[in-house]
C-alpha cells in the first residue's frame, strides 16, 4: 500500500530524457516565431482548461452514479437551466474567445505579409531582403537576385533584415521550416508561395525540409545564418567571386536529383535573376528530373 503514492509519479520518467534545448520550436528569436509559440501555448492551455474539467466530470459522474451508489433516480427530469448554460455556453465563449485570437495571431504572422514586420518595412524600406529559394531533390538553393549570386544549402542574412522569400520546387513538393525563424510553408513545382521573417539575433539557425520527398528528404537540412551587415557585404564578395556561373543551363545540372549529405555548401556567382520564374515555366511545362532506382538505393552506402 505504501507504494501507491509513488505509481503517480510513473509518468514522470518518460519525460527523464527530455530537454527543451532540443526543440528548437521552445526557442524563438525573432517576432513571427515568437508569435507562434504563444499561439501553441494559448490554444495547449485552452484545450487542457476544457478537457481536464470533462475527464474529471466523467470520472466523478461514473462513480456517483454507478449501480451499488443508489443514487436518486428521477426519469421525469428533462431541463435545466444551469446545466443548459455550462453545456452551450462555455464551448461558445471559448470557441469566439479562440476564433479572434487566431484572426489575430493569422494577420500577425500571415506569410506574404506579416502585420508584425509591416511597421519595421515602412520605417526602413532598405532593410528588406529578397530571396528566391528553389527546392530540388534534394537540396536548398537560394538565389540572392540584387546580389547576382546564389548558394547551395546556406541561407545568409544581415542582421535588423526582414527577408522576403519567393518559393518553388522542380519537381517534388515539400515544406520549408526554419522554427526559431520563419513559419513552415509549401513549397510545390510550378507554383510561387512567399514566406517572411525578420533577424534580430546573430546566430546560426537549422532549417530543412518538412515533407517526405523522397529517398534523399532526410539530408534536405540548412545553416541560416544571421550576420552582421559588414560580414554580410564580406560573404556576398566571397560568393561573387566564384568560378561557378548559376545560369539556366547550369541549374539543369545542379537540379538533378542528389542527396547532400552533410549539406556542403556551394557558391555561384553572376546568378541569373530570372532563373525562379525559368523554374516555375518549366515545371507548367512539365519538365522533371526523374529519380532512379540505383540512385535510391546508393544513397545509403553513400553516407557510410
């Protein structure tokens, strides 16, 4: 009998393991992260405030009525008020209460144009930062169009920006997530989506692919990195200065389908800045970049 009151702490043990260093969805830095975790936490807390209260009644209505309580037995009961008012009211003022919240929180944080970052857009015009980002099986290209340049697997930023991405895909759909960053959204051939955040904090963040894509989806990570403005204009001149040229042409070659492992980064110079809508026309045309069987198969003996 003494040790009941230690079976309650049972649970407990699975959360032994459990560090909240490792979600990095605990960890937002700039406005639109932030915004979305006190969502989560709001709507957890809601939730848990309506479903404790329907447990616990459940349990209570079970034992207080079960068949040795003898309890009153009325079968011409059929209303009443009180009761009438917690059943319908509470889920309506909690559902209103919740709607409006997340109207809010939706123009907040709304990817094309977060109502978060509108005032610090109109203040500095200079500090946005547009981006083109291409999803390719299975890497991340991101083309910097007043740059001229574009890298393989690393996503640059100055610090106090607010980066405007433009997205596609060549052939595969999938997700693009940075959690202490920018919110997750599709990325589909042959169709745009955009997605913004803002970069407060220097630092190095982890970014990477949210829906399987295929054999190579679990290398589809990236380094975001958050800069000063000085080594900003420092790291561009170092990818101006490469030898590799990102054309049309050669972004046929670097689309075929390749799982990066260890995401090596790559630089190109004299980045085509029409290669995104290039992409998006190609693939309403139907152009694909078909996967193999050996390559499916090579890929992990490959990271061995």
């Amino acid at each position: 009998m003494r040790l009941k009151p230690y079976l309650a702490l049972l649970p407990m043990l699975a959360l032994g393991a459990c560090s909240s260093g490792d979600y990095l969805l605990f960890h937002p830095i700039n406005a639109i992260a932030t915004q979305e975790w006190h969502a989560t936490i709001v709507d957890t807390v809601v939730m848990t405030l309506i479903i404790l209260p329907v447990l616990l009644a459940i349990a209570f209505f079970g034992w207080r009525y079960r068949k040795s309580a003898n309890a009153a037995y009325d079968p011409d009961w059929s209303h009443n008020t009180v009761l009438e008012l917690l059943v319908w009211g509470v889920p309506f003022v909690v559902v209103a209460g919740l709607g409006l919240y997340s109207v809010k929180t939706i123009y907040a944080v709304e990817p094309y144009q977060p109502g978060l970052l509108q005032k610090q857009v109109n203040a500095d015009p200079q500090s946005v930062l547009n981006v083109d980002v291409i999803n390719t099986d299975w890497q991340w290209v991101f083309v910097y169009p007043a740059q001229h340049i574009a890298t393989i697997d690393e996503l640059e930023v100055p610090q106090g920006s607010v980066v405007r991405m433009r997205l596609t895909s060549t052939s595969v759909s999938n997700d693009i997530y940075i959690p202490q960053l920018a919110p997750m959204i599709a990325v589909m051939p042959g169709m745009r989506t955009r997605d913004s955040f803002d970069a407060p904090v220097l630092g190095e963040y982890t970014g990477f692919g949210a829906d399987f894509s295929g054999a190579g989806f679990s290398w589809m990570q990236f380094a975001t990195h958050v800069v000063s403005q000085a080594d900003f204009n420092a790291w561009v001149q170092q990818a101006a200065a490469s030898p590799n040229q990102l054309s049309y042409a050669a972004f046929q070659k670097v689309a075929q389908p390749h799982a990066n492992i260890g995401a090596k980064v790559s630089y190109f110079s004299n980045a085509d800045p029409l290669l995104f809508d290039e992409v998006i026309a190609a693939a309403q045309a139907g152009v694909v970049y078909p996967v193999s069987a050996e390559l499916t198969k090579s890929i992990g003996s490959n990271e061995k």
